[in-house]
C-alpha cells in the first residue's frame, strides 16, 4: 500500500471518528432507521430533528454536555 493510498485512509477514519463524537452523524442515521423500519411514515426535516434531539438533551442534561 503506498503512503498516499495509507494516508487517505487515515484520514478518512479520522474524518469518520470525528463526524461520530460530535453527533453529525445523528441525523443520517434516524433518516436510514426511519425509512427501513417505518416506510410509510414522514421522516423530519433536519432542523425539526436537531429541535427536537436539543430539547432532550435540555430536559435531560445526561443525554448530552452543557456548558452552562
């Protein structure tokens, strides 16, 4: 494997790691959840995702860091 191919992935998984810890990931998976196991209901927008998984997290500061 070259440096260039070995570096790429690398990165790549870094990349994905990140992506994890900080939650942007969240949405991509309710979105696959929702199509397979529930077909025929709506799946929210983004933002109505993001509004509703922050709520939770405010209701129940073990869900989630809070700075303040």
């Amino acid at each position: 494997m070259s440096v260039a191919v070995s570096a790429r992935s690398a990165v790549s998984k870094i990349w994905w790691y990140v992506r994890e810890l900080t939650g942007e990931t969240a949405y991509e998976r309710y979105v696959a959840h929702a199509r397979k196991d529930h077909p025929d209901a709506p799946v929210c927008s983004r933002r109505a995702f993001e509004r509703a998984r922050t709520d939770r997290q405010e209701a129940d500061p073990r869900q989630g860091f809070r700075c303040c």
